[in-house]
C-alpha cells in the first residue's frame, strides 16, 4: 500500500501545452535569439525524449516546491540536485518560450550565462575538443555544471580576443589535466579554471536566522498579526542568544505601540506592524509572483538588492500556484549581517582553489588561472574579498611553475521587481610572474563590451 505522503510526492505528468509558446508575442516579451541559440545549442546535445523527461522532472520540482510539496530533507530547494544542469536548461527555456514557468531568482544565475554563450556560440565552435565538453556537461557532469558553463565562458572570451583555443581532453583514472591550451600572437598558455561555490558560511547563518525568528514568526501568526522586522547585526550570528528576537517581538507587543526601534551592542533595527494595501492593491488587478522581489517589495516598502528575507504569509494562490491572488496575513524579517568578523568569513579566500589549479598546471610552460563566483553577498563583503585577493594572490608561491597571471570573474545576478533578471560583473586580475601583458584586455565573460563602465560593481 502507498502511502499519502509518498503520493503527495509522486511526480506529475504536465501536458505538452505547460511548456508550449504562444502563436504571438507580445511586445513586453520579445524573443532572445542569443538564449535561444544556447538552448537549442546544449538541447540536440541531451535529444527531444530525453529531454522531455528532464523538463518534466524540473517542472514537477518547482511546483512541488511552490505547493509545499517538497520533502523537509531537501530544504525547500527549487530544484533536483541530480540533475542541476537540466534546471539550468529549463529556467532558459521558460525565459524564452514558457515565461510562466521562469523562476526570477534563480533565473537571473542562468539566463546572462546563456545569452552570453548563444552571442559567442559560432566562435565557441572552432574550438577544439567544445563538442565533448558540452557532452560532458549536459551528461557526466549535470549535478555540478557552473564548472564547466564557465570553461566554455572563459573559452569564448578568448577566442574573442583573436586566440586560437583548444580543450585538453579529459583523462579518466589519471591525474587532472589542465583545462584549455591558449596560443594568442606569439605566447602560449596552459590555462586552468575554477568555479568557486557560496560560502558555507553563509549558509550557516541563514539557517541560524531561521532558528532565531521561528518563535516569533510562529507568534506572530498565530495572533493574526501582520509584522515586519529589519534588523542589522553588529556581532556574527552565532553569538546572538536564542531568545534575541522573541524578546524584541515580546517587547514591541507589550508596549502597545505601532513600532519598536532599538540600538544595542548585538544589533540595530525596527519592529512594527505591516501594511497590507499596497499589495492588495496590486491584487485586485493583477497576480503577483510568491516570494518574488515584487511581492517582497510591497511588503517592505523598497527593494534592497541581494538583502536576505524569511518570509511567512497566508495566501490564496492563482490558478497558476506560483502566483499570489489574495494574502491577508504576512510575518517578513529582512536581516544583514554585517559585523567585521562575517564580512571577512563571507570574503572567500581563493588561495585553496589557486593552488589546485596550480598544480594542475605544466611545469615548463606558462600557466594562467581563471576563478569565477558569485557576488551576492554585499558590497561590503566584495571590498573585503578584493582586498584578500590582491593580498593572497601576490604572496602565492607556485612552487616552480611558471604561473603568470590570475584573474578573478565577480558575476553579480539581481532579480529586481521590474525586470526579469540584472547582471553586473567584476574583472579583477593580478600577475604573478608575467613575461608580458596580460592577454584577456578588460574582456568580460558574461557582459558585452558596449556598455561597460570602469571600475568594480559595489562602487
């Protein structure tokens, strides 16, 4: 016998028509050829059954995760940590074709990877070895794709640059090769990238965040009462004492007043009721994303790029559930952890990922390492960061190999409540041991060249 919460579980077969684009666009959605390109690009690499089935998987997930659906053990992702990539693939997609199944947030991760792939795809073709590589991505590697997505970034801007590139095969049971051979001008290059992941750290204190606003979220709620908490922390998050915030929301219901501003040695911020109208203002003509910066946006009053929210609300869901009809209960805490102690945890040291790219590198020919991550963590932490790399990366020792130069890629994804997706990006490089200029110029993975202004995104 199965049981009910299996079933609940149990995936769904959605028609054709979930995934089908319309006979006409209108002009608030125009067609992206450049996304469209590396879509159907990766797309003929997995085949049209297989990649129905992936599709379907990935749909499934979402709405899954929208309804609630999805089990407590995989912490409410939107997406099957199996097949990462075929996510990925399906967010491109929606972008293009089926915009009601776009998810904003992660979206605004995949979409500019794409577009920027799809513009540089007939130069990306006269690389050799890219044909496998694809292979490998959209196959073997599916679970963690940011690695490779980003070699074949790095590959285009240098082939953009007027190099002749090559992939060096995979040796399956050896030890790791380099990743691309590089030959620009006269100068010859063994180049090797790194893709660097989210902080751990970070991910510690949101679940930490979690646990601190949980009784008084819970309260909250159960009093009928809407509230909004913003609050800055001067110390990190694992030395505030359990019960921090439940005596802030205790203290702000018992003084019978409509909001409570405090400032402390642990934090700063304010507490009060929430308004409701604005959003049900825009409910009464149109549907609203849930959990979107939009609705987030309505909620608080402003958007605030990259701020962190935990959000519990009572809704009435559209005929499409990912989209709010009616809400007339919501608890939103936006939070910053902004003590010194944090900002330099979150500024992620490179020099783990430097050295093993290093030793990947030949002994008797000159080297370059390219190390990619996302800045979504505060301009605060990116000053920091920049800083730390300047200072690690001129004190590396590359223990003999002729390592000349290192550039470091901030991609800045944004999911601003009036458009569908931002990206801002960062090129930072530092020689080690050059014998020349630095071959790349100021050339962007992601962004084009019209239209970029100097310096680093936080100034």
């Amino acid at each position: 016998m199965k049981s009910k919460r299996r079933d609940a579980f149990a995936p769904k077969e959605f028609p054709a028509t979930l995934f089908r684009p319309p006979d006409k666009r209108g002009d608030d959605w125009p067609d992206e050829p450049d996304v469209r390109r590396a879509v159907t690009y990766f797309r003929d690499f997995i085949g049209q059954d297989e990649w129905k089935k992936r599709r379907n998987a990935a749909a499934n997930r979402l709405y899954a995760a929208s309804l609630g659906r999805v089990d407590e053990t995989d912490r409410g992702r939107y997406f099957d940590e199996s097949d990462v990539f075929g996510w990925y693939l399906f967010l491109a997609e929606a972008f293009i074709d089926h915009v009601w199944n776009f998810e904003p947030t992660f979206g605004s991760r995949v979409v500019p990877v794409f577009k920027a792939i799809g513009r540089g795809l007939d130069l990306l073709l006269s690389v050799d070895g890219v044909e496998e590589r694809a292979r490998r991505l959209v196959s073997s590697e599916r679970r963690q794709p940011n690695g490779g997505l980003f070699e074949l970034l790095v590959a285009s801007a240098y082939r953009s640059s007027g190099a002749r590139v090559k992939f060096v095969p995979e040796r399956r049971g050896l030890s790791r090769t380099y990743d691309m051979d590089v030959e620009i001008g006269s100068r010859s290059f063994a180049v090797e990238c790194k893709r660097l992941e989210t902080s751990q750290y970070g991910e510690r204190e949101r679940a930490a965040m979690r646990e601190l606003w949980r009784p008084s979220a819970t309260g909250f709620s159960q009093n009928e009462q809407s509230a909004f908490c913003d609050v800055h922390f001067r110390i990190p998050i694992d030395r505030v004492p359990p019960a921090y915030l439940t005596e802030k929301s205790l203290e702000w219901l018992r003084s019978d007043m409509p909001s409570l501003l405090w400032s402390d040695d642990m934090s700063y911020g304010a507490m009060g009721e929430l308004d409701l109208d604005p959003l049900r203002e825009v409910l009464d003509d149109h549907h609203v994303l849930a959990s979107s910066s939009r609705m987030l946006e309505l909620l608080s009053g402003r958007y605030v790029r990259h701020a962190n929210y935990i959000q519990l609300s009572r809704l009435k869901l559209a005929e499409n559930p990912r989209y709010v009809h009616e809400c007339d209960l919501a608890v939103l805490l936006r939070w910053e952890s902004a003590s010194p102690e944090a900002i330099d945890a979150k500024a992620r040291d490179i020099t783990t990922k430097l050295s093993e790219a290093s030793d990947q590198l030949p002994a008797g020919r000159p080297g370059i390492v390219h190390i990619g991550f996302e800045a979504v963590e505060g301009d605060d932490v990116e000053r920091a960061r920049h800083r730390k790399i300047i200072e690690r990366a001129q004190a590396f020792d590359p223990r003999g190999k002729p390592l000349e130069y290192v550039y470091c890629h901030y991609f800045v994804p944004e999911s601003p409540p009036d458009q569908a997706w931002a990206f801002d990006e960062t090129l930072q490089w530092v020689g080690i041991a050059p014998t020349g200029p630095h071959p790349l110029g100021e050339t962007m993975l992601i962004l084009p060249a019209e239209g970029v202004r100097e310096g680093p995104h936080w100034r």
